[in-house]
C-alpha cells in the first residue's frame, strides 16, 4: 500500500468554495478515485489544507487524477491555492515521523 500526507496554502477567502468543490466532488473525479481504491481525508487549519490519503500504489494515486477531468479538476483548485507562477499548485510533503499500527505497512511518500 501507499500513503501519501501532503500541505497546500489557500489563498485568503477561499476555504468556503474549496469545501464547497469538496463537498459536490464531481461524479466523474470520484469515480475515479474509487476505481483506483484510493481513500482520503484533507484537514483545515488557518489556510492550511492538510491531505492524508493511501491508494494501493503509487501508480493508482495518481491514476485517480489523470486524464481530462482530472487536468479540469486542477486547474479549477489553482484558482483558489496558492500556485507557482506557471499555475501549479505548492505542494509541501510532510515528513513522516511516526508510524504505528496498520500504518507499519505503507509506503510513505517522505
């Protein structure tokens, strides 16, 4: 299995339309996620978006983002994240410091 645990910054103001996105996720994008197993949660503090998924492999995580839908789906977060000046979004792996439990068994993207 892998696991990935990743922060992004939001731009001021857009929490709202972000969990909005999230909360209406486009039927084509899950079902995506679903075909490639992948299981999800992302956190929210102070602008900080903080996301924790695993997904049988490396390879069927990022499946579940690609092809049309998926480019769609990221542009559209790039207008509420903060980017790099070619529209990509910043993305900070977070280091794993511990791991316990069925967590032992999961490759970790640090």
């Amino acid at each position: 299995m892998f696991a990935t645990a990743q922060t992004f910054a939001l731009k001021p103001g857009c929490y709202a339309e972000y969990k909005k996105a999230h909360d209406e996720l486009w039927p084509e994008i899950a079902s995506a996620m679903h075909e490639n197993g992948i299981s999800m949660v992302i956190h929210y503090h102070e602008d900080r978006l903080f996301l924790f998924a695993t997904a049988p492999s490396r390879e069927a995580l990022s499946r579940s983002h690609a092809g049309e839908a998926g480019i769609r789906w990221h542009e559209y977060m790039a207008t509420l994240m903060v980017t790099n000046p070619d529209g990509s979004t910043i993305v900070d792996p977070l280091e794993t410091a511990f791991k316990f439990g069925e967590f032992e068994e999961y490759e970790f993207n640090s």
